[in-house]
C-alpha cells in the first residue's frame, strides 16, 4: 500500500488583539499556554499525531518568539529527509499588502 502525503499548512500570522496584553511582545501562536507550551504547539501536535510531517508555519507579525519555539521544540531528526516543519515567511511585495511566498 503506497503511502499517501500530506502537507499540513498553518496559518500563524494574527496579531492577537483580543489576547492583549499577552501578545505585547509576542505573536499570538507563540504565547505560553500551560508553562512551557506554546498555543501553536497544540496545532502541530495534531498534525504529527495524525501523521503529518510535513509542515509549513506561515508567519507574519512579531514572529521571533514563534520562530524560536519551531527552532527548540520541534526540530526532527536529519535522518528524517521528508519531515520537517518549515517558517514561512509574509513578504511585501508591492505597495503596503502582506502576502505569502508565491514559487
């Protein structure tokens, strides 16, 4: 039986203005929830728990703190050559309009 692929796709790019004060210096993906958990990290955990692997994170505003979490909780081994959680970044690429990467 041929394994089907998947490529899971999270949006995490809101400003989190309903969570102020908590999205003051952070994304609203990367606030803590329970001490060492972040609110995206329950989204990515779905995804490698139904046995999605392949995962983009598309991120836009204040998202250091996001792209530190995805850089110390969830790096897969290098000996896992088709999984991997990937950041994308939003670009601005004419005018003032945030868009995502286009290949």
């Amino acid at each position: 039986m041929q394994q089907v692929r998947v490529l899971g796709i999270i949006l995490a790019g809101g400003k989190g203005t309903r969570l102020y004060p908590l999205t003051r210096e952070r994304s609203k993906p990367a606030v803590p929830f329970g001490g060492k958990y972040r609110i995206v990290d329950f989204v990515l955990s779905n995804f490698v728990n139904s046995g999605i692997y392949s995962i983009y994170v598309l991120t836009q505003f204040k998202s250091q703190s996001l792209l530190q979490n995805l850089r110390e909780a969830w790096q897969f081994s290098p000996l896992l050559q088709n999984q991997y959680i990937i950041p994308v970044p939003a670009q601005m690429r004419q005018g003032d309009h945030w868009s995502p990467i286009r290949g």
